[in-house]
C-alpha cells in the first residue's frame, strides 16, 4: 500500500535488487537481517531472511537556495520595516495555516519523505517562485505561515514576498526545522489569523488552510461537546468572512482521504454562504498534485488584487467597510420588519425619491438620456426599508435587501426588491452620479441586445420553448439622510438566491469550473496563456468570416457601398431602392457585389425593432442594434452613424457546398422542400446563456461582449432573467478606451479569455444566432445606406 501511494512499480524494486548498492540496516525485532538497496534514487529496505518487502521510498528533492547579494538583502530590510510601519502600503496579505500534527509525517506523498515536506515544496515553488517570477508579487505583498499542532505558532510573520523568504523556506525544509507531532487544533489556528489580518486595510486577503484530517480540538477543550467545538470553528470563519467577504480569499486543502474533511467543507460553505471567495480543493497524493493546489492560491490571490486595483494607474482602491450577512437567510422570506429595526434603516416617502433612467437616440442619432420621476412600486407604501448588510458583493457592487413599507412601519408591500451601492470609496457626488449612469446605461443596452436576440431566435425558427432572454428593469432610489447626504441606490426585483445561476464570467469562467478540478480555467495570468487566447481571438475574427463568405448564399450579408460611406442615414420609413447592391468585405478586404430581387422593397424600421416588410417572400431584413454614446458622437462628430441592415436570402435554395458545410453546424434541422426549416430541437438554459454572449459580440460588430451572465431560469415563463451583467467594449478607432462600461469592462482582453473558454459550450445555437452577422467587417462600421426619402 505505502509504494502504491508513492508511485514506486515492482518492477522498479527487483531493478534495485539486482543493480542497487546494499547498506546494511539495523536487524528486525525478531532479529531478522535486514538491507536497503538504493538504484536511481529509489531506497529499497527488504528483510533478508524472508525476502519480504519493509518499505520503499523514493530520494527525496533536494533544492538549492537562491543566491542573495548584499543589495538584494539590504531591500528585503527595509521592505520589512515598511511592512511593520506603514501597513496601508500592503499589496496583498496572505495566512498559511499548515497543519504540522503527527499525522503530517506519514511518508506517502511521492516526491518527499512526508507530507509536510511536500507543503514546504509547494509553497516555496508553486506559491513564491512562481509569483515572483512571473512579476505577480513584490516586498508590498506580506506572507505569514502559522503551523497548526497542539498550539497554533506564526512562525513567519509578516514576511514580504522576496527571494529571502523563499530560501527561509527552502531551509525549514531541507534542514526539517518543523517537525510532525501533536495534534491539529483548528480553532487556536483560526483566531491566529484573524489577529493577522486585523492589520491589513484595503488590500487583497487569502487564507489557505491546509490539513490531513478531523479537528483535534474536542480532545483539547473540556467541557465541550464535538458538536459545540465545531461550531465554534465555523464561527471564527464566518467572523472573517462577513467582515471581508469577497476581499477574503480562503482555500481549504485536504490531504488523505475525502472522508476526514467534513468540518473544512462546513468551514468553506460557511465562507461562501458570507461572500468571501472560498473553495475545498482535494489534490491526488503526489507532490506534482499539492503544486496545482499552490498554484491556484497564487492565481487567486492575482486575480483579487487585480479586481481591486485600478486599471489606469494600477492603485489599489479602498473598499467600504460594509458587513455582510448570511446569503441563505437573506433568502428566507419576510412579511414585516417587525423587531428587525436594528438591522433596516428605515426613510420616509418625503425623504425618497424614485427615478427611471430613459435612454434613447434623437434624429441625428445621438445618444439622449433623462431621469423622470416615477411612483413607488406600491402606490400605498409610505417608507422604505434598507438593509445594514450586504448579502452579495460583486466586482464593483454591494447589494442589500430593500422594501416598500406600508403606513403603519413595519408591513413589507410587493415583491423584495434588492438595492445596489458601489463596493468602493466614491469621494464626489459626480463620481457617484457617473457609477448610476453607468449602470443603468449597460442595464439597457444589454437589455435591447436581449430583444434583438430573442428576435434573432424566431426568424431562425428556433422552437418556442426554447427559453427566452430578460434583463431585470432597474430603477433609482434616491434618499436622503439625516445629514443631508444623498444616497444613490440602484433598485430591481430580487431573484430568488436558491435558483441563482451563473453561466459564465466576464474573466474567462464557465459554468462548471469550480471545485476540486484545477485545470479547467486557463491561467490567464500566465501571459503565454494570454497571449495564445488573443491569437485563438484572430482566429475567430477571420476564420469566421471567411467561411461566411463561402456559404454566403445562405446567411444574412450587410448593406452598403464604397460610394455610399458618405451618405446620410435613412430615416424611419425610408425605401431601399430596387437594384441596390450589396457590397461584402470577405477577409483580405475584397469585395464583390451581389444584386438584390428589383421587385424587392425593404422597409427600414426602429433600431431597436426590426421592421419587416416582404414581397414575394422573397428578402427579409433585419436591424442589428448598434450601440453608440455621447463620447463616440464627440469623437466622431464629422462621422454619421447608422444602423447596420442585413439581408438574408433565406428562401433561395442552398449551394451543394453551402448544404455540406451547414449539415455540420444544424444537424437538427429538418429542410422541407420549399425551403422551410421546420421545428427543431429544443435548447437548454445553459445553450441559450453562452448563445446570447456569443451573438453580441458579432451583433455590435466585435465592439461589445455581453458576458459574465448570472441569474435565474425561470421555468413557468421559460425565460433567463438577467442581473447585473458585464460588457466588454473595445474599438480600434479608440484604442485608448478603458473601463468604456466601468470596472468589470476588460476590453480585448476579456473577449479573448471568453473565447478562449466559450468553445467547450459552443453549439449549434450559436451558429445559428450569429449567422449573417460575421460578416460584419470593421470597414462597414460606418458606412450608411443610400435610398430616397418617402
């Protein structure tokens, strides 16, 4: 069992009997002789009487300490007196709560001689190396590693992330400073941490708790029952949790057997349930295995204080000290607030003003928008309700229960509605202003792209119990306190917490990627990975399109022309003349042209509906919204935009290369023989999620990535219910556009991770949302559609 646990073959033992150098051992207790045999680093110890197997081992690693010059010495000193003085300088804070009980010293981890061995291994390699050599770490980000026996030590403090500290490191291992013995007692070890973390400020927290076993406290604490010790463990970590919550990222490493971890999984589903970003991660017995554990930590710990830096000038913004409460009994329903004062601030109508934002482009198309006062939800509510603590915490928003309260206080009227505030520090009233504004500016657009989907999916005959797309409608509680502060809520329906789902993220997530698999989500932070998800990006750009040109007869082809470009855009009504040509760029930028039935007239119709009128049944034509704003009509004040228009010969019959390639991508259409594609297959939720985020970057013309899709499938309209999605905006005519839709905006770079991920759920949905739309080129973007006036 032992060499089957450290991956050493039998074969590899007869090898060492055969060839390996004899040392004698010390004789068994029945006074048997005893040998080692040692052949390529494999020590053999076999009892010579009998020739029966003791035990085996592998040679364990042996790492060299980094050289350290006397300059690189002398930095590491004053980074650790600036960590002692200043801890608003921090970067990043990280605990390591390493169980060091006896347990620890059993040898069945291949590549070192015991478990803890192979901790030091991982944590100096896959955790400080690693960091610091792909530039992710500095001497700002502080590492403290607490052991966990029967007393709870730091025996690293507030440590900067140097070469110093990984050879710390490296010598504890080599020279076996910390030795396996006691017990581990979780509890000693949990308030260690806390009181390491009590120093930090704004800065990013991780917590890795790594054990191979039950708690050993019960046995330490008299008096106490197993049940009460261990929910005062899962009090501790729910005390770190509600007060940092998604700053606090807290991994949870079991080594042994899945079944010895009860008590870490309560631990990590106590510090999800309160918003910190928490995960058990169970590695296979291998030192290799530990090391994705480590890793992962370290892309964690990245990707915090990326969310909480800012992108322009790479300072870490400070977020507002807001507890948080428990998500599941956030959920619970409530019909009053009685004997809850304590935990709502409560306004009066007086005090509250209600406001919805309209958006909507004038005759010039350019982009207006006003705030207009609206009634509460409930004509008979007389105050609100607001509550202290956050339930959710996103990248850029907290949210909190809020109500419509009847006259007499305490009675709660209509549905629960959930408030959202800024997660950061917002000094101006402008700034705060701006955070609205751009809430509500993305809410709608995302919200006009789900219907020009939705539209999408019935002219592609998509089958009607296909689920839908909805974005929740929001609206503006603006209240006044008694200082005469005014706060700037954003307010929608609340969605049921138990059925909420996520479909993907706006860093490259898919659903599913979470657990205990490690190698599911791309390390973007590795820059090779980056890189390769850009060129796989360029691939879908061209690659893509091309092939549109190749079954062109068959999707639907933008409108315009060269001598058009100039031209001013149709009103609503106009007619597309008869014989107008469609001018098509294919990949090199070539054109060619194809002419449109004369007996074809097109109505053009509102930008957000596509107005259909058709002769013959021959054409159909249909408006892609394209989103434009106030900074693109400055920048391009001499430019007219226009909506792009396509056609779709969808009646023509198809080419033979055009049917073979779309027997691919639509194996559940059935043709009939006018032409027709009858009702098909019906499409999960989860297909419908991924379509939609993959039909708008194609529908904006790859200027805009609807992602990092959440919400609740609701099964009795069969719709997806929309909340607080991101976008991601990027424009080669304004390369040096950033944050275009706020924090959780990355641009090109989040396009690339989405696509880098979205192939795995790529499908025949997609395929036939985004048809006709890849064509769209960079050089039409522009361009605008000649015909005459009505």
């Amino acid at each position: 069992m032992r060499r089957d646990q450290r991956g050493i073959d039998t074969k590899d033992l007869k090898a060492a009997l055969l060839y390996g150098i004899r040392t004698p051992t010390h004789p068994r207790g029945n006074g048997d002789r005893t040998a080692s045999y040692t052949y390529q680093d494999i020590t053999y110890i076999v009892n010579e009487e009998t020739w029966g197997e003791v035990t085996s081992y592998i040679k364990p690693l042996t790492l060299d300490p980094v050289p350290i010059s006397d300059d690189l010495y002398y930095s590491y000193q004053r980074a650790k007196q600036r960590i002692k003085n200043e801890p608003s300088s921090w970067t990043s804070n990280t605990v390591m709560i390493v169980d060091t009980s006896g347990s620890m010293k059993e040898g069945d981890m291949w590549g070192t001689r015991n478990r803890l061995g192979s901790v030091w291994v991982s944590i100096a390699l896959d955790f400080l190396a690693r960091r610091l050599e792909l530039g992710e770490a500095g001497e700002t980000d502080v590492v403290s590693i607490v052991t966990m026996g029967d007393t709870a030590e730091a025996i690293l403090m507030e440590e900067p992330t140097s070469w110093v500290l990984f050879n710390t490191i490296l010598s504890i291992y080599n020279n076996a400073k910390v030795r396996p013995y006691g017990h581990g007692n979780f509890l000693q070890s949990l308030k260690t941490a806390s009181i390491l973390f009590k120093r930090s400020t704004d800065c990013s927290l991780s917590l890795t708790f790594l054990t191979d076993g039950a708690p050993s406290d019960p046995s330490k604490m008299r008096g106490f029952t197993k049940e009460a010790v261990v929910q005062q463990i899962l009090q501790a970590v729910v005390q770190l949790a509600s007060i940092y919550g998604k700053r606090l990222s807290l991994t949870a490493i079991g080594i042994g057997s899945n079944e010895e971890f009860t008590v870490l999984k309560h631990m990590v589903h106590e510090a999800d349930d309160y918003g910190a970003e928490a995960r058990f991660l169970l590695p296979s017995m291998t030192t290799s295995s530990l090391a994705e554990a480590f890793s992962s930590v370290a892309s964690s710990l990245t990707t915090s204080q990326s969310e909480m830096s800012d992108r322009n000038n790479s300072e870490i913004r400070r977020i507002r000290s807001v507890k948080r409460e428990s998500k599941t009994h956030a959920s619970v329903p409530i019909s009053n607030i009685r004997g809850l004062q304590n935990v709502f601030n409560i306004f009066a109508k007086e005090k509250v003003q209600r406001q919805r934002y309209t958006e909507w482009h004038d005759a010039s198309r350019k982009r207006r928008f006003s705030y207009d006062d609206v009634a509460f939800r409930d004509p008979n509510a007389k105050y609100v309700a607001l509550c202290q603590h956050a339930f959710g915490e996103g990248r850029e928003r907290f949210a909190h229960r809020f109500y419509e309260i009847a006259p007499d206080g305490v009675s709660i009227l209509g549905k629960p509605l959930v408030a959202k505030e800024s997660r950061f520090v917002i000094e101006t009233g402008s700034g705060r202003r701006e955070f609205v504004k751009n809430f509500c500016m993305t809410q709608q657009l995302v919200g006009r792209l789900a219907n020009e989907f939705n539209s999408k999916m019935s002219s592609c005959r998509i089958n009607d119990r296909t689920p839908r797309v909805r974005v929740l409608e929001c609206s503006i509680y603006n209240i006044t306190r008694p200082n005469g502060e005014v706060l700037s809520l954003l307010v929608e329906e609340r969605l049921d917490v138990k059925q909420w789902h996520k479909w993907n993220g706006n860093g490259g997530y898919v659903e599913g990627m979470c657990g205990e698999k490690l190698d599911e989500k791309p390390d973007f932070q590795n820059p090779k990975i980056l890189r390769d998800a850009f060129l796989n990006l360029s691939k879908v750009d061209w690659a893509l399109e091309t092939r549109d040109m190749e079954v062109g007869r068959t999707e639907a082809l933008p409108v315009g022309s060269d001598e058009d470009e100039n031209s001013e855009p149709l009103a609503q009504g106009s007619i597309m003349p008869n014989g107008a040509h469609i001018n098509v760029s294919d990949g090199h930028n070539l054109s060619r042209r194809r002419s449109i039935n004369n007996d074809s007239l097109v109505t053009l119709g509102n930008p957000e509906k596509a107005v259909k009128t058709m002769k013959k049944g021959v054409i159909r034509m249909e408006t892609i919204l394209e989103e434009s704003d106030e900074e693109d009509q400055d920048k391009k004040s001499a430019k007219v935009s226009a909506m792009s228009t396509f056609v779709s010969r969808r009646h023509q019959e198809p080419t033979t290369r055009s049917s073979k390639r779309y027997t691919r991508f639509r194996p559940t259409d059935k043709r009939s023989t006018s032409g027709r594609a009858e009702v098909g297959r019906v499409y999960t939720a989860s297909e419908v999620a991924h379509a939609f985020s993959h039909f708008t970057y194609w529908a904006t013309k790859r200027k805009r990535l609807v992602c990092d899709l959440q919400g609740v499938f609701d099964e009795k309209k069969n719709e997806i219910i929309l909340s607080d999605p991101a976008i991601h905006f990027h424009d080669d005519s304004q390369p040096d556009e950033r944050r275009h839709h706020g924090r959780t905006d990355m641009g090109r770079e989040g396009m690339a991770m989405f696509f880098a991920t979205h192939h795995k759920h790529c499908g025949p949905l997609c395929m036939k949302v985004v048809g006709g739309l890849r064509a769209a080129k960079e050089n039409l973007e522009d361009a605008t559609i000649a015909g005459r006036r009505k």
